[in-house]
C-alpha cells in the first residue's frame, strides 16, 4: 500500500510541477512550444519523464517497467501491457531486460496491480539511474545556410541493469531515453557492455518492446489488414534503399501479434498490437573485453491527430529538432565539366548570380578515388579558387550499383556467387576494396577541403556471405557492419562541415538531402510537361519531409534521352521556362539540380537567374520554413503552396501556380492556423500593397487572385 500511495502523489506533485513549468499548456505546440521542457524525476520507486506534451513513467518494484506513456495533448494512454524493456540474445540464449510479470489481463492496466508482479529468473534487473543534460548525437558542424543552427536540448535518461547469474557477470546493460524539449519525443537506445574477461557474442538486440493499446478492434483479420497504432510514429535510424521514403526504406519496426492478450476481440489473437524494434539480418556480432554494443536508436513521436497534414509538420519536427543538419540548404548548381577551366567558369557564373556552392555532377572529369599527389594538388587548387569566391565545392562519387572483382562484390547467400546485390553488381563495403574506398574518401576531403560529397548509391543494406572480407566476419554480421562503416563515414564528414547529399535514408545518421522522389526518364519529357510533374513531385515529396531534406532535378542539357522540348539549351532561347521551373523549386524552398556545363550564356539570362536567386535571397526564411499542401497540380486548375511560420515576421508565402493558356481568377482560401495569427492577416501580392483579411472561425481567410496564362504569382503574408 506504501508503494502505491508514493507512486500515485510523487506522480501528481510531478506532473502539477511541471503544467505549472510549462505554462501554456492549452497552446499548439507546432505553433508556440517554448514553454515545453523535459523534466525527469527519479526516485526509489519510480521514475517520470515528462515534458508536458509526453509523460513516460516507470515503477521500481522487484524490477523496473514502463507502466505508462501518456499523451497530454489528446488524452491517450498508449500502454496496455507491461513488456520488458529490451531483449537481448547472447551465445544464443535469451534474456529480458527490466519488466514485470504477472499481468493476466492486458486489455488495460490498472496501476494497483504493480505491487504483486514479479521479475523474472533470468531476467537482468534494475540496478540505478543517472540524469545528464542532452548531448548531440552528431557534432554537427554548419558550413552553409541553415533554418536551425541549434542542437536540440533536453535531458538524458540512464537505467542500469545487471544480470542475476554468475555465468553472466561482468555483462551490463544500459537503457537510455532522451526526453526533448518543445517536442512530444523521446529517443531510446541500449548499450550492452562487455567487463567480462571473454569476447562475448550477441545475436540480435530489442531494444524497445511495447504493449500498446490496439487502434482497431477486428473480429477476423490479419496483422497485415488492421491499422496499427497511430498515437504514435517510430523510426529508426537504420533505413536502407532508396524508396526516398523512410517506412519502405525501414529494416527495424515490427508489428506483432501479443498471445499473452487472451481478452482481445480477434479470435486468432492477430491484433498487430505488440511493437519491437530490432533489425532482421543482424547476428553473430563479437564484443571485445572491455568494449560495447549500442543498438539502433528509436525515435518515438507521439501524435495527436489522423490528419495527413498535421501528422506531416509533426514529423519534419522531428527532423527539425533530432537532425538540424538536414535544414542547411544552400544554393547549388550542378555541373558537368572535361576541363579545369570549365570548373574555374561555372565558379565564376556562381559568384556572380548569387548561388552558393557548386557540385561536379557525375559524368565529370573528378575522381575523388584518385589520391594521386597530383590529383589531389589539381582539386585542391580548385577548391580555394572556389573558397577566394565565396563559393563551395563538391563533387559525385558512386559507390554501389558497381562492379569491382569476385574477390570485392558482395556474395549472395544463396548462389555464392556475385552479381545478386540489390542493385545487380555492388561491393562490398566490409571487403578490402570498400576499407580503402571509405579511406579514400576521408583522404580526398581532408586534403583537398571540398565542402559537398554527392555520394551516390551508398551502401543500400545488401548482405554478404564472404568469410574472407576484412570489415565483417561473414553472413550474419555483414549488414550491421557494412551499415555502421557507412555511418562513421557520413560522421565523420559532417562533424568537419562537409555537406552530403545522398539518395538512401541517412538523414538520422548525418546526410543533408535525398531526391524528392521521382522518375528520372521524365526529365525527357518536354518542358512543360516538367512544370506540372515537378509540382507533383513537390507536393507528395514534402509531406513528411523538408523541402531542406529534398533535392529536385532540370535538366540544362540532355539528360536520359528526350528531344529538344526537353531541355533549356540553349538557355536564352528559354528563358521563361527556365525562370519558371527556378521559380517553382525555390518558391518551395527546394534546391533543384541544375545540371549542365554553365548558369548562363547571355546577360539576359543572367539577369533571370540573378532575378531568381535575389528573390529566393529576400524571402529565404519564410520559403525553408513548413509548408501546406494547398493543392495538388493536375494540369486543369490552379495548383499551389503555403509555407507558414509562426515565429517569424512574415507568418506566411503562399505560391500559387497557372497551368493553362488562360489568365485565370480564382477565390482561394489559405488556412492560416499554423501562421499564429488569430484574429486578422495583411496580405500583399508580389511586391504589391497589403490588404487587412479578417480569419474566419477556422483560422482561414479568402483573397482574390489572377494568376497570369502558364505562369505564377505568389502572396505575403503578415
């Protein structure tokens, strides 16, 4: 009874401490989230994360479990079941960390159940906790413009649990949390420490198990059939393959049914109501005496809302705050050079219309494998000619999709033989050839001082059966090894500045940018053609990331066959399009790859692209900023966006685009809630006089607009 009352009052008195900290707690937290800061209490018989938008709480009994996990914002407790914290196997035996047993209905759980569940045998068990202040994942370091030059702040949870058995001794087990503030977020992870006197060898690590409350209730139905819980989004930072979208890229979440439910409505007990996160094609990962293990890290965001659009600005977020690095978003042209002089050119055409970086795309005459004296003397000269101009330099390097030998490809388990990769042919990047690669490239950067690595086709999570690679030990190990090689690369270049672009889900690991998603054969398409599509590829390609995290693509030049429809060359012969595919990328906030050999060939088309750039300059806060989906391009009407910015003196931009040959006149209503603004809006067109709007109940106003035939017109809002 003792337990239950300190459990029940140190938990009231915690969270009236905290609503009275975060004092706006009736504000929307993706409009003003300021006041929203971790707190974690600790005490013998408890532990609570809470930070007003999330409260996850612990009971210390004969063991610690999570009892509760609650959203304040909607009222949701998410937590039906106690499960054990982690699972770890180890020489092939199975051991729960923390949890409690003894829960026989796990419809619910009433917290005056606690004191009579019991630890398990084998169990490893609660030994202490530690606070710390948030640390950085990564040292980022900005070399280029960025929305969010800040790390993320909050505070850090250390659990320490120990094993119960001889045979185990000198094995401790570290679960972390790290509660954010301003955000209902909390990211967890697991360390597995090795003070035996053995090498210790571990076959795979959960290192989140949850009992979640179901979010249907299906009499017949399969776990693949019925939603999963939606008070809740989790990724984690080991996402391969280049879907450009994370849950097709995800190798970790795991929707399982929970056979301890006896009292759910499926009759199969299929409710996909037990979440883990571990990857699959992980095992046999050696652990040196004094050395450890971290498993994957789990972001979990709470979420209070079906809408897509809501559910979208919650996620980038999350990005905004767990990744700053992937808000810099400089202004870079692509391009394709044979010569030094051309390079020496386009740094020249870049100065001078305003853009920021330059990167040799590929089919150029770089060659960051080439670590020759003279090779890396030649671009070294280049990259601080670059620098003397206020100019960055990248460059493109492939990694898979490539052939390399027998002896350095990865080995299909089934066949034994190379050539069955993800994308056919790709190395290895544990073989002797994938080292030197990674060392190359750390070489070339150190040496050279270019800014930006397009690395194209990283490792995309393919597995290898070779025993005799160096960098892995054979099949099991190969993709957890290969994967960590790949992210102590994308580290390592991001704590010295270098910005990465690179089409696979890196992003928690230290890229900047991934395509938008689309089809590269298009950009055969005609010109206007490339307009609309583009729109397309915006709009579906921004909903759950940033227009910062998204690159887009025009093609100066031919590029995957098409005719000359399809191409700006030679540029002043078409200038409108070439304005208005810069106008439809930046009035997104999306950098575009504007691949070819030059920005320019007259004055007059220097004087668009230098029109482009100084517009994007102007508004470049209000254009990186969130963005709604107003309307999607269909090619019949107008099509367009609203970027939105509460924090900012201008709240909004709307663009809004003419896809027919028409002047066309349109009343269209902005839903200004995620602006800030209440009561009232000033709205000016273009460089025009403002106009006072009066909201309606919905936070929305309507404003008459003509937008020209084929063109584009674009609002300020104040």
């Amino acid at each position: 009874m003792k337990i239950k009352v300190l459990t029940f009052l140190s938990l009231m008195v915690f969270s009236m401490k905290t609503i009275a900290q975060n004092t706006a707690t009736v504000s929307d937290w993706l409009i003003d989230a300021k006041a929203y800061k971790a707190n974690i209490l600790v005490n013998s018989s408890e532990i609570i994360l809470d930070n007003g938008l999330l409260r996850r709480s612990f009971f210390i009994g004969e063991n610690l479990a999570c009892y509760d996990f609650y959203n304040p914002t909607n009222q949701q407790q998410l937590i039906r079941s106690i499960k054990p914290e982690a699972n770890i196997v180890i020489s092939g035996k199975k051991y729960f960390i923390g949890g409690l047993k003894g829960q026989t209905e796990n419809a619910y759980l009433k917290t005056d159940w606690l004191k009579g569940l019991k630890k398990g045998v084998t169990d490893f068990v609660y030994q202490s906790a530690e606070v710390k202040p948030l640390e950085p994942f990564i040292h980022w370091k900005s070399s280029t413009w960025s929305a969010n030059p800040q790390q993320a702040k909050g505070k850090r949870l250390i659990l320490n649990f120990v094993p119960q058995t001889d045979d185990l001794k000198g094995i401790k087990v570290q679960v972390n949390y790290e509660l954010y503030d301003n955000i209902p977020l909390v990211v967890k992870w697991i360390e597995v420490i090795n003070n035996t006197a053995n090498t210790i060898v571990i076959d795979r690590v959960i290192n989140e198990i949850l009992g979640l409350v179901e979010e249907e209730s299906a009499v017949v139905g399969s776990p693949n059939q019925m939603k999963k819980q939606h008070g809740i989004y989790i990724e984690t930072n080991y996402a391969v393959n280049n879907a450009m979208r994370y849950e097709i890229s995800d190798q970790t979440s795991h929707w399982l049914t929970d056979s301890t439910y006896t009292s759910q409505v499926n009759y199969n007990y299929e409710t996909p109501c037990l979440f883990e996160a571990y990857p699959d094609k992980v095992a046999n990962i050696k652990i040196m005496v004094g050395s450890s293990f971290k498993s994957v890290r789990t972001h979990e965001l709470l979420m209070d809302s079906y809408d897509r659009q809501r559910r979208g600005l919650m996620i980038r977020k999350m990005y905004r705050t767990v990744a700053p690095w992937t808000t810099q978003n400089p202004i870079f042209m692509h391009l394709v050079s044979k010569t030094d002089d051309e390079v020496i050119n386009c740094i020249n055409q870049c100065a001078e219309t305003g853009y920021e970086a330059l990167i040799l795309s590929f089919g150029s005459h770089l060659n960051m494998e080439d670590i020759s004296e003279s090779n890396i003397e030649r671009w070294k000269k280049l990259a601080d000619y670059a620098h003397r101009k206020g100019i960055l330099l990248g460059g493109y390097s492939l990694f898979s999709s490539r052939r390399i030998d027998d002896a350095n490809d990865v080995v299909d388990p089934v066949t034994g033989k190379t050539g069955h990769a993800f994308f056919g042919n790709a190395p290895c990047f544990g073989s002797e050839w994938g080292l030197k690669y990674r060392d190359k490239i750390k070489l070339f950067f150190e040496q050279t001082h270019f800014d930006i690595w397009e690395n194209d086709g990283p490792y995309p999570g393919d597995v290898c059966a070779s025993t005799t690679h160096p960098g892995h030990e054979g099949l099991a190990d190969s993709q957890w090894k290969q994967m960590n090689i790949q992210k102590e690369l994308y580290h390592w270049l991001n704590e010295r500045g270098v910005y990465i672009n690179a089409p696979d889900w890196y992003f928690l690991d230290g890229t900047h940018k991934i395509a938008l998603g689309y089809r590269e054969v298009n950009f055969s398409l005609s010109r206007a053609q490339q307009r609309i599509l583009n729109r397309q590829n915006i709009h579906d390609g921004t909903i759950e990331k940033t227009s910062s995290m998204s690159w887009g693509f025009v093609p100066l030049t031919k590029y995957q066959g098409g005719d000359k429809s399809a191409i700006l060359e030679p540029l002043n012969e078409h200038l409108s399009d070439y304005e208005q595919l810069m106008m439809i990328y930046y009035g997104a906030g999306v950098q575009a790859c504007y691949r070819g050999p030059r920005l320019y060939d007259t004055d007059a088309t220097k004087k668009v692209v230098q029109k482009c750039i100084s517009w994007y300059k102007k508004y470049r806060d209000i254009l990186n900023a969130d963005m709604i989906q107003l309307r999607r391009a269909d090619g019949r009407d107008w099509d367009g966006l609203l970027h939105v910015a509460p924090n900012s003196p201008q709240k909004g931009l709307a663009m809004l685009y003419n896809p027919t040959n028409k002047t066309i006149e349109r009343n269209i209503t902005l839903p200004l809630y995620y602006t800030g603004l209440t009561k009232q809006a000033k709205v000016r067109e273009q460089e025009g006089k403002a106009k006072t709007y009066q909201l309606n109940r919905n936070y929305e106003i309507q404003i008459k607009v003509k937008i020209p035939a084929e063109s584009y017109t674009w609002l300020v809002v104040e």
